[in-house]
C-alpha cells in the first residue's frame, strides 16, 4: 500500500523580501539554468511579483 504524501504550495516569491535576496536568487538562477532562457525568465517573473 503506498502511503499518500500531503504537501503544502511554495511560491518563492513570498520569501524574496530585500533587493539585496532578489539579486542573490537570480544569482543562483542563472548559475543553476545551464543557459535555459525560459529558467532565467522564470526567475524575473518571481522577481517582478515579489516587488508587489
């Protein structure tokens, strides 16, 4: 019988508080992207919503 695994939603966004931790995950983004234009969009994206 597999067990049922409950998780909660995470949205970085809601973490991303000071210029200076949006500067340092886009940081870690490019690094991590391997060159994935879509990876580094997605980034900017939860940049742009954390600024709200």
């Amino acid at each position: 019988m597999t067990e049922k695994i409950n998780t909660q939603a995470f949205d970085v966004a809601d973490h991303l508080r000071t210029p200076e931790e949006m500067a340092a995950y886009l940081d870690a983004c490019i690094l991590e992207s391997d060159g994935d234009p879509a990876f580094i969009t997605k980034a900017l994206a939860d940049i742009a919503r954390a600024q709200d």
